[in-house]
C-alpha cells in the first residue's frame, strides 16, 4: 500500500498512558484500593498524575511517600506494588478511554502503511488488557510494555525493542509521547519525537528536544510530512 502521504515514514511508536489513552482515572483507584490496604489515607486524582510516568513501582513509590508523609522501606513499596498490581489488573479500563482523535490518526497511518507499534513503562499484561477493552490490538504491530526484560523508559531499549520487532530502522521511525521519559527514549534511540500536552507530565514540552509539540492530535497527522525525509 502506498505511503505517499509519508515518504520516508515507516512506523510510528506511541506511550500509551497519557498519549492515546486517559487511564488517570483508574490508575489511581487501583493505588488508592493499594494505600488503604496499607493503612493510609487515599490521595486526591490530580496528585495521582503527577506520579504517572516512570512505571507503576515509582508510582508507588511516590504515592506512599506523599500519603505517609515519608520515604518508604523498598520492602513496603514492594509489598504496596503487588497490591497496586493486583487490583489494576482486576480493574484496568473501567474509566480509561482514548482521547479525543486518536482512532482516526491510528487508522489513517494504517491506512498509508504505516506501522504501528507501543512503548509503555505500563506493565506489559495490563497494557494487554487494556488495548483489548478499547478494541486497540489489531492496529500494532508490536506491543513492548514495562517488564523485566529492559530498563524502562527514558532507557531506549524499548523502544528499540519495538522497532526490531516492527523491522524499522530508527531513522525512519517517530515516537509520540507526553513526557521527559519519552523524549529521553526518543533521543537516545535515534527516533524523531512528537510530545503532546494533553498528557500528565508536568515538564516544560518545549524544552525536551521534540521535532514537534502539539497540543492533541487534532494537528498530528499534518505535522509527520514535515519531519520525514524525502525518499532515497
């Protein structure tokens, strides 16, 4: 199929949390369900987001220490960890939902074809759970969500990961994402990189680097011509 409308694209790598899907909501009824069961007073949503970023085990990390006014023992952030785990996976896309656009700007690239991939620091079977709830799965090509096989983003791994596994080279490849993780990701990867401000990071966008900042995907798709390279 042509990619005449992206000469020189070949795939698009996207962060899930706080890019294609809102998840806030249900993220953090999973670590409130975690720090009542731990004895500690549930923390307001806005709070919850400004946690949201560098895989679930800082989340937590953070979460007990704003709710019991002190830095955690690694044993209790683990032990508050599996909880959170748990009842996020029981519960992972009660209140999720894509932000607005984003099911047209993922059929248009798959339409063009262009690969599809995600880079996550989300644990992989939750990331799992919920592309299958918002009926995502069959748009990607390669799913690499937080694990024990590669350091989390900002490390490139991957999202090299993920360009292996969709055969693209770095160079002919985007990454769209919401925060400092990303670019880090991106940068170190080699990739050209989209930031969107819809997201949950409180970072300055505009002094990470990206090819473009957006402020949702309503300019996406016109802005990828702009960042691709003609044709060899």
């Amino acid at each position: 199929m042509s990619q005449a409308p992206y000469a020189g694209l070949d795939a698009v790598v996207f962060d899930l949390d706080g890019t294609l899907v809102d998840s806030a909501p249900d993220i953090a009824a999973a670590a409130n369900v975690a720090l009542r069961h731990a004895g500690l007073d549930a923390l307001p949503l806005d709070a919850i987001i400004r946690m949201v970023g560098n895989g679930s085990e800082v989340l937590i990390e953070r979460a007990l220490t704003a709710a019991a006014g002190a830095a955690p023992s690694t044993d209790r952030v683990a032990d508050v960890h599996a909880d959170f785990l748990a009842a996020y996976a029981a519960a992972p896309c009660v209140a999720t939902g894509l932000y607005p656009g984003t099911r047209d700007v993922l059929d248009s690239l798959r339409s063009a074809g262009v690969k599809l991939g995600i880079c996550t620091n989300k644990p992989q079977d939750i990331t799992a759970q919920v592309l299958d709830a918002l009926d995502l799965t069959s748009l990607f090509d390669a799913v690499i969500g937080g694990s024990s096989a590669h350091p989390l983003k900002p490390a490139p791994e991957m999202l090299l990961q993920a360009l292996h596994d969709l055969s693209v080279s770095p160079g002919r490849s985007v990454m769209v994402g919401d925060s400092r993780a990303d670019a880090g990701a991106a940068r170190a990867a080699g990739v050209r990189l989209v930031l969107l401000r819809h997201g949950y990071s409180n970072d300055d966008l505009d002094a990470l680097g990206a090819d473009a900042v957006l402020p949702d995907f309503a300019g996406f798709l016109e802005s990828l011509p702009r960042m691709t390279p003609a044709p060899a």
